[in-house]
C-alpha cells in the first residue's frame, strides 16, 4: 500500500482575530447606517432609496445593515480574469495571488538616461511590454499618466496602448461613463464581442471613490456601467489613514470599507451576481510630507488584515498592493520597502495585487523596479509554497549512497541531486551570488544596473502576440472619433 | 514690550486655552496688540513653520499651532482699525471645476493660514465663473487653484483665461498645486507660481508677495 503523503504547510499570514475582524465590521456597518454617505449620482440614489435607504438633504444617504448583506451575499466569491485568447490567466480566489503594475504615475524613470522625467504614451508600451515579457507579472496597468496624448481622451488612449502591448489581462483606469464605453468597445474587438468579454473578461476596471463618504456621478457611472457590461471592477476610496480616513488604522479600515460595501450595494443592485472586487486601499498619510505612503508597514498590514476579514467575513476575492517604494530612485530603500509589501502581500493571500515598480510614493514609476520586483516574487513563492516533506526530499537514500559511498563522494554529483536541484532550491537570476572576483570582472554592477541591463534585453527580445489588421484597424477608428 | 515667552511657549504647544489666556493677559498688560501679533504669534508661527521644514515637528503639531494662532487673532482683531493689515495677504483658493478633492487644498489653506495669510476658501468643483466672481469681491493677493486629477487640470488654465477676460488677471498673482501638477506645467499656462506641498504653498506665497 502506498504511504500517505504528509500535506505540505504552506505558510499563511493572519494579523486579525476574528473579534477584531466582526469588530471592524460592525463599525463599518454603523457608519452606513449612522453617519451616511453622499452619492451625487441621481440613478444610484434612485436604486438605493428603493433598495430600504433613508435619504435626507437631497443626496444624503443611510443604508440599513441588512441591504449590505443582501449584496455580500449575491456577489460572485470567485472572480477569473482571462488572457487576451480567452485562456484562464487569473482566477481570484481565496488562496490566489496575482501581481501587475500600477496605474497613472505622472513621472518615469528613463530608461536610458536614469533621470525622472515626464511620462509619454511611449512609457505606457513598454510597462506594458515588460510585464508581457515577465513570468511573475500576471496584469498590466499603465504606469503612465502621458502627457503627449490629448487630456480628454487619455484613458482610451493609453488602453489601446496597452492591448497593443501584452496578451495578459489590463486592469484599467477611466474618467467617466463616456471614455469607459470606448474602451469597452476596443476590448470588445480583442474577444470578438460583448458576449465573449461577458463570458471571459480580461479587464477590470479600477476606479476610486472619495474619502471621507463622498461618491461622486462620474465615478457611479462607471460602477453601474461595468455592472451592467458584467466587466470586473473595483472601487476603493483613498481611505488612507490620517489623510481621507481617521489616524487610526482600525478606523481607517472601517471607513474605507463602508465605501467599499457603498460601491457594493449600487454595484449589486443594478445587477447581482456581476464580478466586484473588494479592497479599500488603506495607506496612511505620512505625517511629516503630507504624502499618501507607498513604502509603508501599515498598507502592508491592513491588507494583511483585509485578507482575514475576506477568510473570516466578506469572501469576495481582494485588492492589494505591493513592490512599491517612496524612494525617489532605485536603491537600497525601495529594494527593503518592495520586498515587505510583496512577501506580505502574498503570506496573508491577498488576490489582486497591483503597483509593483512605482518609485516616490506611486508619482514615479520605473521599469527596473518591475524587473526586480519579477524576482522578488519567485523568492516570495519559493518560500510561500513551504518544505515539501515526503521520501524523496528526505532523500534517505542519497544520505546513505553519499555516506557510505567513500572517498570522492558528494551530494553535489549524485542523482539525487540532479534530478532535484531545479525545484529544491530558488535559482535567482538578479540577484547575485557570484564570487568577488567575477562580480568584479563583469563589471561591479551593483542591482539597479542588472535590472537596467535585464530590461532592455527583454524590451529588445520579447515579442508580443501580434493583434490582428483586423482589431488594430478597429482601434484606429475608435481612437478617431474622439 | 511684556513678556510675550508664555504665549509663544503656548502656541508652539498647540495649546489653544493657555494661548488665548496669555494673549488676554498682555492685552490686559497694556501690550500693544500689533506686537502681540507681530512678536508673539506671527514670530511664533516662523519658528514653528521653520521646525516643521527642519522635519523636528509633524503636520498635526505644526496645524495645533496654527489653530491656536488663530484663536488668538481673532482677540486682537477688535483693537485693529477696519482695513488695517493684520494678515500677510488674502489668498482665494479653491479645488478646480471637475475635482471634488480637498484633503490637500484644505493643507495648504490651513498652513497659510497658520503663517499669517487670510484666506477665503471657496470648496471643491469651483467654477472659472466662480474663481472670477470671488476674486472681484476678496480682492485676494493670490488665486490658489487645486487639482488632483490629470483630467481636471485643464480647468486650471480655462481659470486664468477667465480671470483675464474679466481683466482680473494682473491683479492677483496665480498659484497651482496637486499631485499631477509640475512646474512646468505652471510655466505653459502661465500661472505665477507652482507649490510641490503644502509646506512650500507658503514660503511660495511669500516669494510671490515679496514677504518674509
């Protein structure tokens, strides 16, 4: 008879109790019912008075507790994002997690020239390139806010940009219900149709509310647009502790969660069932700079913290950040700050995890970062996925054929090790482990410079899945009629 | 001049009831209340804005202190004759048309209001019309205008174009800041001044003035 595997223990992140986790809840819940919210836009405000919500003073609006379950209840628990050829790429769930680039960064680091400068719609291709060319990198954003495209149309642009770029599945940013059609119609070209993006969507959409409890008519329509369409979205509210949101970091997460539950409900009540993603992005403003942090342990935690309010609670898959920095350039900050976002990230399992490569508190982005951030992924999962303990990696009998094998014997030539070495251990490919002397032949390139190197020879070599005459012809025409 | 230490000591601290009882007390001393405004608290607020650049003290401290400034303005103000100068200037400021967000436009405003300035703010998705409007009737040193998204942005140059129109433009000195704003951009639409933060809104506005 075959001996029962022993399960591997993969090692898992927990930062809330679950009287913690039903405390924060609650408080989330009472601030909806109690306190209220805005909603400029007239529809949503229709659909909620209708849905058991007193409104007062025109657009001011408590929403009873159980209205907010009722939604919890009818959104999707797992939510799967699909490559550009309609192949499962991402599916969210609870165990599941999912890193890509952020959105919007109005600077750059050059490439060539290392100096911060304004982005371009250039910059948005290559980002989008690099994460196509990355193995670690499952979605593309556009780490671009350019400013050589007209400022009306900039989203549709920059999405077009992007699907020109990779095959991976694009989160993406829009203005309104307007530019938001747009860029469904060129996504609709990339599947074949409404339906086929319906079935396999390979978007989601980002968009934010505004703390404290505002929500604005633009950003609804583009809330009740992807419900109707059935495209993914998520809608935090830049709760960031001591900025929008109470010092706090327990505050901070119940307000930016009762925004959350607010998109929700709208979010349920014009379709139940549509894909949400939960996630109140809970930085903090930095008390000296007046800067939302991106470097910071408190991000860190209270997504760790989310992620056990998902497990304990909600069960809607998350959204994250991680491989991020407030460092200005690539150094040793941003390497320090990058790895504790990524590797806590992925221990409390959030799903959707987003901003990897921004410098300076997300208004810089650098494409080294990405590069290094790729590696930094592989370490984290190399250690994430845990000690697999069965009878070949105890290799007993390796121990004996190498201790018992005489003079000449090492584990380095036998077997065992050969036919293990590639899964055993994490082979880094950027960091580097060499020897003084060759580090110092090849050159003393400290870990900015490798990534510069690594980068543009996958910018140079990698070739993206061409799109057809056929959609590229199509974006033309829709980039046109502006 | 009476001992003006424990009401600087007080403002420093943020500490708003010790403040105003130490301005009633010089008052009631006999002190003027031009240096109690000058050498007390317009003093005081340097030297907390100076500690703040020099990372000593954090926003929520050097905005305690502001507060307190404030508090005690508002004694003195009655011994002030009407259209006497008791401010460093009148700062108009605003988050532009399209743009609901005030957390760092409500910062700056605090933090020129806690360095002396009087400002008139006028919320967020402030009109051109409206900029106009309100610049007629504050008379203000200087238009701050906020955005904090790119797509919002372009209502900043609109702005001057109007304030132009209504041949209001060389009146008032324009300021611009926000988290997609450059000083570049500053250049290209021509306003005045560009502020990366709130802490360099003021010493920008006292560039523009010609002030310390």
């Amino acid at each position: 008879m075959k001996p029962v595997d022993t399960p591997t223990l993969q090692p898992r992140l927990k930062v809330l109790s679950r009287e913690q986790a039903l405390a924060i809840h609650f408080a989330a819940l009472e601030i909806l019912e109690k306190t209220g919210f805005k909603m400029e836009h007239p529809g949503a405000l229709e659909m909620l008075a209708g849905a058991g919500a007193r409104v007062s003073n025109g657009d001011w609006v408590r929403l009873p507790a159980d209205t907010v379950e009722g939604a919890l209840k009818s959104a999707p628990r797992q939510i799967t994002l699909y490559d550009q050829r309609g192949n499962e790429a991402m599916p969210l769930t609870d165990g599941n997690y999912f890193y890509g680039t952020g959105s919007d960064a109005t600077f750059t680091l050059d490439l060539e020239t290392g100096q911060r400068r304004r982005a371009v719609l250039k910059d948005a291709a290559n980002f989008t390139r690099l994460v196509d060319a990355l193995e670690n990198m499952s979605f593309a954003m556009s780490m671009a806010n350019p400013e050589d495209v007209p400022i009306e149309d900039i989203y549709v642009h920059v999405f077009a940009e992007m699907v020109k770029n990779t095959g991976k599945p694009i989160v993406f940013i829009a203005d309104s219900g307007k530019d938001i059609a747009r860029i469904y119609e060129i996504a609709c070209l990339v599947t074949g149709g409404a339906e086929s993006l319906r079935q396999k969507p390979f978007i989601l959409n980002y968009s934010e509310a505004i703390s404290p409890l505002l929500f604005p008519e633009n950003v609804m329509e583009k809330l009740i647009f992807c419900a109707e369409k059935g495209i993914p979205i998520c809608l935090p509210s830049g709760s960031n502790a001591g900025g929008g949101a109470p010092v706090t970091l327990a505050g901070a997460m119940a307000l930016g969660i009762a925004e959350n539950l607010v998109g929700l409900v709208v979010h349920q009540l014009v379709n139940r069932g549509a894909p949400f993603l939960f996630g109140p992005n809970v930085s903090i403003l930095d008390m000296k700079s007046a800067v939302v942090s991106y470097g910071c342990p408190e991000w860190s935690l209270s997504q760790a913290a989310l992620a056990d309010m998902r497990d304990e609670i909600y069960g809607l898959p998350v959204w994250a950040f991680a491989g991020a920095s407030d460092a200005k350039v690539m150094d040793a900050q941003a390497g320090a700050e990058a790895m504790f976002s990524i590797i806590s990230a992925m221990l409390s399992r959030a799903n959707l995890i987003h901003d990897v490569g921004f410098l300076e508190y997300g208004s810089t982005s650098s494409l080294e970062m990405v590069t290094m951030a790729n590696e930094l992924v592989a370490m984290s999962r190399y250690f994430t996925e845990g000690i697999p303990v069965n009878k070949e990696t105890l290799a007993l009998e390796a121990i004996e054929r190498v201790a018992s094998g005489g003079p000449g014997a090492i584990f380095l030539s036998d077997d065992h090790t050969f036919d293990h070495f590639m899964e055993a251990q994490f082979l880094p490919k950027i960091l580097d482990r060499s020897r003084y002397d060759s580090w110092k032949e090849a050159g003393e390139l400290n870990l900015y410079q490798r990534c510069n190197i690594e980068t543009k020879r996958l910018l140079a070599e990698h070739q993206v899945a061409p799109k057809t005459d056929e959609v590229l012809r199509g974006i033309e025409q829709i980039l046109k009629t502006g | 001049m009476s001992d003006l230490k424990a009401l600087s000591e007080a403002v420093v601290n943020g500490d708003t009831k010790t403040a105003v009882t130490e301005t009633q007390r010089a008052l009631d001393a006999g002190g003027s209340a031009q240096d109690i405004l000058n050498e007390g608290l317009i003093a005081t607020m340097n030297e907390v804005g100076e500690r703040y650049s020099k990372g000593l003290i954090f926003v929520p401290q050097m905005l305690r202190s502001g507060k307190a400034m404030q508090e005690c303005t508002n004694l003195l103000k009655p011994f002030f004759q009407e259209g006497e100068v008791t401010s460093k200037g009148k700062v108009l400021i605003g988050t532009v048309r399209g743009d609901l967000h005030d957390i760092g436009k409500n910062l700056v405003s605090m933090m020129l209001e806690g360095a002396g300035f009087a400002i008139t703010d006028l919320g967020v998705n402030v009109s051109p019309e409206k900029f106009v409007e309100k610049t007629r009737e504050v008379e203000p040193d200087i238009v701050g205008m906020s955005a904090l998204l790119s797509t919002t942005m372009p209502a900043m140059p609109q702005t001057i174009e109007a304030l132009e129109k209504a041949g209001l433009r060389n009146r008032v000195k324009v300021m611009i800041g926000g988290a997609p704003v450059t000083e570049r951009y500053a250049q290209k639409i021509m306003a005045d001044s560009y502020a990366s933060d709130a802490g360099s809104a003021v010493s920008k506005a006292k560039e523009l003035l010609g002030i310390s």
